[in-house]
C-alpha cells in the first residue's frame, strides 16, 4: 500500500524512480520495495512516456530517454518551450534513440459548428462540477443545460474553453494542424469528451477524414 500511495509534486522524482526500479527489478537489498513481488513477472512495459505540462518534467522526460507529451488540453503553458527542453536535455535510450514529442488536444468535431458547440455543453458543464467538487458525471447536453451554473462554475468555463477546438472537420484540422506547428510536436493525441460513445467515434472518424489519416485498424484489415 505504500508502494502505491500518492503524493505532492515535490515527490515526484522519487516516486518515478520508484517506478523504474519496479519494472527494472534493481531496488537494493535494504530497500523495502525489494521485497514486494511484481505480478504478472518478466514483463517489459512499453516505451515509456511522460506526460506533463512544464519544463521540468520536460527536462526530467529528456534526461531518462523517455518520450514527452505535452498536456495542452488543460494546460495553459505553452508547449514550444517545453518541447525545446526536452530536445536540450534528451538522452538517447534503447526506446528512443531520438527525441519524441506528442501534444496532447481536447477536440470535439461534428459536421457543423453549431452542433460541435451544442455537443461541448457536457464536457464544459461536466468539467466545471468536477473542478468545484461536485459529483463528476458526464450527461448529454440536454441534460447538462438543466444544471443552474454558480458563478465560480462559470468562471471555470470560461478560462478553461479557451483550450478546447470545438468546430466543424475543417476548422479542426486547421486548428490542429497550426497548433501542432506552432509547437514543434512529432504527433498529436487528440481526446474528446462527448456523452455519446457512437458520436465520440463519429468525431474522431471525421478528424481522421479531415487530416488525411487512415485508421490503423483499417490498415490491417487492408494487409
């Protein structure tokens, strides 16, 4: 259980370094983790990747030979200048001979505009009662216009929507597109916050049309 608690940011180098000597099985003798089994064994994870929105974990990222993804979808930092402190301070590893960047976008795409914007009324009225502390429940728009907003709820909208791209497939290809540009990234990963599992998948289907991406999935299926 303490191997598994969490805690501040001032920790966070010694719990990822906790972390790599779990996967790496090299905890010295003393150490009380040494004892604590790792199960299913004598599996590797994958590439490692660290995901944050500074430059110190950009720094942290480029010194282990990891890969770094930016949170843009709820970090208003701006990406270039993390990405450029990666690259800096990267070391090459078995994973990553060389740097590797993902910016991370939240991006809600319909056919039109309009009903982009109608469909963004859950993720903005969702992320507001989970930032202010109220029960986190992801419901239709419909739904969510019923909620009566308080004033701090509100404030939370409007500082936090000015990250997220909600529009037709070619203003969102655009905005990814310039915003991918902007910050010098290798590749994008897009997450969208819709109530619908079929309208989720119809948005990302229409960014992949939009950007010229064939899913991977329909590449196998082509081989």
């Amino acid at each position: 259980m303490r191997a598994l608690r969490s805690g501040g940011g001032e920790d966070f180098s010694a719990y990822l370094a906790e972390l790599m000597a779990f996967d790496e099985d090299n905890f010295p003798p003393d150490h009380p983790f040494s004892r604590v089994p790792v199960s299913p064994g004598g599996v590797s994870l994958p590439p490692k990747w660290l995901l944050g929105s500074s430059g110190a974990s950009a720094q942290a990222a480029g010194q282990l030979g990891f890969g770094y993804a930016f949170a843009a979808h709820f970090s208003h930092t701006p990406a270039a200048p993390a990405f450029a402190a990666y690259r800096e301070a990267f070391q090459p590893s078995e994973d990553f001979p060389e740097p590797r960047t993902i910016l991370c976008l939240s991006v809600i795409c319909a056919p039109t505009g309009e009903e982009a914007r109608h469909l963004g009324i859950s993720q903005a009225v969702n992320w507001a009662r989970f930032v202010t502390g109220e029960q986190r429940q992801l419901t239709s728009p419909e739904e969510a216009l019923k909620h009566k907003l308080t004033p701090q709820q509100q404030a939370v909208i409007d500082q936090q929507s000015t990250l997220w791209l909600v529009g037709n497939p070619e203003q969102m290809a655009e905005a990814i597109t310039e915003k991918a540009k902007a910050a010098g990234a290798d590749e994008v990963m897009v997450t969208t916050t819709i109530h619908s599992y079929d309208l989720r998948r119809r948005s990302y289907a229409l960014l992949a049309e939009a950007l010229g991406v064939t899913p991977r999935l329909a590449q196998q299926h082509a081989a």
